[in-house]
C-alpha cells in the first residue's frame, strides 16, 4: 500500500471504506499517528456524510493526556485485500487518523525526501 507525505510533513495513507461489506467505497485520506493505537478515527462530520450507524461509545485518553468518550461507528474497511467490519470512533478533529492497531503485523516506511509512505 502506497501514500505520499503531504507540504506539511503528515504521512497520509488511502484508505477505502463503507458502511456496508458490498456497498460503494469512499476513499479517505488517513493521517499515519503513532500515538494512537486504535484503529480508524474519523472527524464527525465526514462520519455523518458516510452515514455510518452508531454502535456505542469509548473512552479514549488524548496526546494532552485528556480522557474523553467517544462515540463509536460501525465501518467496512478495505485493508490489503480483505474487508473487515470494524468500528471507528468519531473525532473533534480535522484529519482521519489511521493508528497503529491497524499497522500492527505490517512493515511502514516513511520517506521524507521522496515523499513516500510505504506499507507493507
């Protein structure tokens, strides 16, 4: 799987993902954030244009070192050539983050210079 490293130095990756397994896929483009070891967050706004269903609510301790409760999404996620039904929490911020749950088992590298973002 291939990103790009953005004009301001984020390691973005495309991820693909829906509300149902067969439904249409929606690119997004994910934030790499080693600090967060879940799996997707996604800012609140994009999870109401996904329409994705409400499952419940997680508490989540911030980089601040804040704790909040999330709500929590139910989300269909392309992920080297399998979908997986998992859930995402839904964020104050700007960017998707994609976290380190999801790059668990695989092999990132991140090229400054070129600007690449590799994941394999």
């Amino acid at each position: 799987m291939n990103g790009f490293v953005d004009d301001q130095l984020r390691a973005l990756l495309r991820v693909p993902v829906s509300t149902s397994r067969d439904g249409a896929r929606t690119d997004l483009q994910a934030w790499i954030d080693t600090a967060f070891n879940g799996g997707l967050a996604i800012p609140h706004k994009q999870v109401a244009d996904l329409g994705l269903a409400k499952q419940s609510s997680a508490e989540a301790v911030l980089a601040d070192g804040r704790t909040v409760e999330l709500e929590t999404f139910a989300c269909f996620l392309d992920w080297f050539g399998q979908t997986y039904e998992t859930q995402v929490a839904a964020s104050d911020g700007e960017c998707v983050l994609l976290g380190t749950m999801l790059l668990d088992g695989h092999r990132l590298e991140i090229n400054y210079s070129s600007k690449t973002v590799e994941l394999l």
